[in-house]
C-alpha cells in the first residue's frame, strides 16, 4: 500500500485500503461515510473520493453519509471524481476528469461528465521474459 504524503483523508476511520492499492498526490479521500478501496487499485493524482452529501430535500440539508467502493485493480485517474453511493467496479477505470455520479461496471472504461462507458478493459497478456 502507497499513501503520497500530500493525499488528504478526511475520518481516516472510514477508509479501508487492500493490500497493494495506491493514493496519490494530493487526492482527496473524504470519507464521511466508509469508503472502501480494494486490493491494487490506484487512485491518482487531484482525484476525489466523496462519500457522503446532503439531502436536498430537506430544507435543512442533513447531512447524509453514504460510503463508495473502488473495486479490487481499478483505476481512477487524475483529477476524477466519484460520489456517493457509487461502485466502481473490479478493474474498471475512471477516466481522468471524470464525474462518476453512477455505478461503474467491472471491466470497463468509462470517462466524461457525466461518465460514461467508452469500451471494455483488455489486459494484455505477460510476455514471458
């Protein structure tokens, strides 16, 4: 696991990060709600990670903490976005300045404001050395 020193993580307790995962520099984790960051993803630079909101219903905008997940391999990259209440699947990627205001599926590629699917994540395979 890689925290960059310059990440700000708002209620640390609410973060749980797998093993192999990264942070990077200056991306904000504001876990209001748990935010849950599975194993070897990576969360890059000026991303941000919201995981709560207010009720806009309500005239006295409570405030409402609702979690999010990164899938295990995913990526969210440079300056995206995730809200509350989303899931971004096992090894899909976030495009960088992405809003990603839904659920994002396993496996793929989604970038835009809103985001939305562009293609199917491919891992090229190990070329034996």
């Amino acid at each position: 696991m890689h925290i960059d020193p310059t990440a700000r993580i708002e209620i640390p307790w609410n973060l749980d990060i797998g093993p192999g995962a990264a942070i990077g520099a200056h991306a904000w984790i504001y876990s209001l709600g748990p935010i849950q960051i599975g194993a070897r993803a990576t969360v890059s630079h000026r991303a941000h990670l919201c995981a709560g909101t207010h009720d806009y219903t309500d005239p006295a905008l409570p405030l409402r903490r609702i979690g999010l997940t990164i899938g295990a391999d995913a990526w969210v990259c440079s300056d995206a976005f995730v809200g509350p209440g989303v899931t971004v699947g096992e090894g899909a990627v976030v495009g960088a300045g992405a809003v990603a205001t839904r659920d994002v599926d396993p496996w793929t590629v989604v970038a835009g404001n809103p985001a939305r699917f562009v293609k199917h994540r491919e891992l090229k395979q190990e070329q034996p050395r």
